[in-house]
C-alpha cells in the first residue's frame, strides 16, 4: 500500500507548517479579490454606503471557515472514525432535505437559505461520503481485494449520495464525488480492475440519464464543442488575455463591470488574471502545488491505514476542485459550478474545505498506528458475517 518512505516528523511538522500558509495565503488574496470583484457591481446597484457589504459577508463566511478549521484541528483519529458513519447519514438527510425543502435556482434545487445566507449540502456530504469509504476501506484491511468487500458496498456508500445529487440536478458534483469515491477505494487497496468494472458503466449511465432527461446537462456539452457560443467563458477568457504578465492593477479590471457573470465566485480566477495577469494566476496555481506537495508530505508521515486513507481523500479534493475549476474558466473543461477553493466567495465550499484540511492536519498530530482504532470496525463487520471474514 505504501511505496514511499515515511516523513521524519521533523519533515512532517514543517510540511504542517507550509499547508497551513498555502491555506491562509490563499484565503487572503481571496478575500482582496472578492471585493475588487464587489465593489463596482454594488457601488452601481446599491450606492456608496453599500459598497463594504459584500467584503462583510465574505469576511463572516471565512471567519466560520477558520473557526471550523481550529475546531476539526482538535478532532483525533478515533473521534473521526467513530463519527464516519453518522457524518455520511446526515449527510444523506441533507441531500433528502434539500430536494424537498431547497431553493429552487435555474430550475435546480441545491441550496438552503437562511437570512440571505446559502448552504449546499453536496459539499459536506462528499466530505462525509470520503470519511465512511475510509472508515470502511481500513477496517476491512485484507478484504479489501475481493469484489463484494472492496468494491460493492463502499461504491453503493457512493452510488446513494451521488445519485441524489443527480436529482438536484448537479451532474458535475456528481460525478466529482464519484470519482472521489473510486480514488479513496483504490487508495483503500480495491483492486483497479474491479473499480473501473464499476465506475465506467455507472459513467455511462448518468450520462445517458443526463442526455436524455436533463436539457442544462445537453446544453453544457454542446456550448463546450463550441466556446464560441458560451458568453459566460468567452467573458473569462478575454479577462485573461487582458490581462497579460503584470495585469491591469488591482481594482482596474473591467470584466466585473457586469460583462462576467459569477465573476466573484465561480470564474473569479479570470478577475485575477486581469487584474494581476499571468504573473498572479501563477502564484494561485503555486500556491495549490505547494498544498499538494506538503499534504503528500503529511500523508508519507501516517502510520495510521485509516489516517492515510481519508487524508488522501481530503486532500485531492481541494487539489481536484481547484484543477476543474480553472479547467473551466480556460475552456478545457465543461462548465460547471465549482469555486476556486479558499479564494471565492462560495460560503459552504470555504467552510468545508478548511474543515477537512484541519482535518488531515488534526490526523498528522496522531500519526501513529492506533490497533484499537483499526480494529474497531473489523471486529464489528466479523461479527455481521461479512463475505471473507
């Protein structure tokens, strides 16, 4: 399972260290582009006296983001083990919840509100759905070779929350969240065969279902053959031709002048771009391969089946995330409603992804083999006659 050596733990504890700038230095330049990407829109719809409005919002979604961030600091390997399985069921509740009692945008429903605040359930439930997979994947050890073990049950753990994400409809987290399932499987030990005999026909099948029922679903495709008929992506990528090496200055750009939608969310990467140019963009994407260089490096310092597992799942979907989401803005992927992690304005995406990089690096504080952790779930599923035990 292991190729690599371990990280000496002094390697390990400045690893730590650098994660952590990645993150914050990330959430500081968002917070500085979320209001250049504002303050126009709201000086012209609102007036002057608005103007701070939207940075006080963002400012109160990172202030819970980093609260999240010292609260899951604090939770060990046991705690998250034995709250694996609650997480993914009120998880479940959540995605239930939300296509019943949701907001209704674009003919989706994906989102809670509260006093003018949204909450999507997708994002905490992929996060829950990787902590039981890892749960499951350790705690079966050996078994995890074997078809019925190591692939049936975790991707039908998968397939649940997956699919009621698909009735929202959100193909995209959809399929993010299963590809996040089969990565933490095949880190689990699943044999690769077996998880592309199961991933591929279920690929297939929720893109027919999505062809076939879901007009949004055929309309992405067709506008991503053809950029030119996306105004959405041609907006973003004139911002970052615009902006050449040093860019236009902070505050100068002209896409946010209504030109680009979501330009404080979802494409903020292209205000960047214009704002700071080629110069800033690479910093960004900088800053994301030094997250994932040190979180490998705090993943190589895990003793712990169990730690290793999630923390590799919790560290590739921020890695993952921010890939689609400038894969998007640059018009190589298909568009999709992704944020740039730690920079957008994306309340729920900022919370959760903070809260699982305190995570890893609340697991990197018990990096040690714990045999009554590992052997907690074991002993339970030998007691339920599970196949090969």
């Amino acid at each position: 399972m292991r190729a690599l050596p371990y990280s000496s733990p002094e390697q390990m504890a400045r690893s730590t260290r650098v994660l952590l700038f990645g993150m914050l230095a990330l959430l500081g330049l968002g917070t500085v582009m979320v209001y250049s990407a504002t303050s126009i829109g709201q000086l012209r719809t609102a007036g002057p006296d608005a103007i701070l409005r939207p940075l006080a919002s963002h400012a109160l979604k990172l202030l819970l983001a980093l609260l999240g961030f010292l609260l899951a600091l604090r939770v060990g390997p046991r705690q998250l083990f034995g709250a694996a399985r609650w997480a993914w069921a009120g998880g479940i509740v959540l995605l239930v919840a939300v296509l019943l009692l949701g907001v209704e945008r674009n003919g989706a429903r994906r989102w809670f509100e509260v006093a003018g605040t949204s909450f999507q359930p997708s994002e905490v439930a992929r996060v829950a759905t990787i902590l039981l997979l890892a749960a499951w994947m350790s705690a079966a050890r050996d078994r995890v070779s074997q078809v019925w073990t190591g692939v049936c049950v975790p991707f039908l753990l998968v397939a649940l929350p997956a699919g009621l994400v698909i009735l929202e409809p959100d193909f995209g987290s959809a399929v993010f969240l299963l590809f996040m399932g089969v990565f933490v499987m095949w880190i689990g030990g699943a044999r690769a065969r077996h998880l592309m005999c199961a991933f591929l026909p279920a690929m297939a099948a929720a893109a027919i279902l999505g062809w076939t029922h879901f007009g949004h679903f055929r309309t992405r495709l067709t506008t991503f053959m053809n950029p030119d008929a996306d105004y959405q992506v041609r907006q973003a990528l004139s911002a970052l031709g615009s902006g050449g090496l040093l860019g236009q200055g902070l505050g100068n750009g002209t896409a946010k002048w209504g030109f680009l939608p979501e330009s404080d969310d979802d494409f903020l990467f292209a205000v960047v771009g214009e704002e700071l140019g080629l110069v800033g963009t690479a910093a960004v994407l900088a800053l994301y391969a030094l997250i994932l260089w040190h979180g490998v490096r705090v993943l190589l310092g895990l003793r712990s089946r169990f730690g290793l597992v999630v923390g590799a799942g919790l560290l590739l979907q921020v890695v993952v995330q921010a890939v689609l989401n400038v894969a998007v803005v640059t018009a190589v992927a298909p568009n999709k409603g992704l944020p740039l992690p730690f920079v957008s304005a994306g309340g729920t995406s900022m919370v959760v992804l903070c809260i699982s990089i305190g995570l890893l690096l609340g697991l990197a504080r018990a990096p040690e083999e714990d045999p009554v952790l590992e052997a907690r779930w074991a002993t339970s599923l030998t007691h339920r006659g599970e196949p090969g035990a």
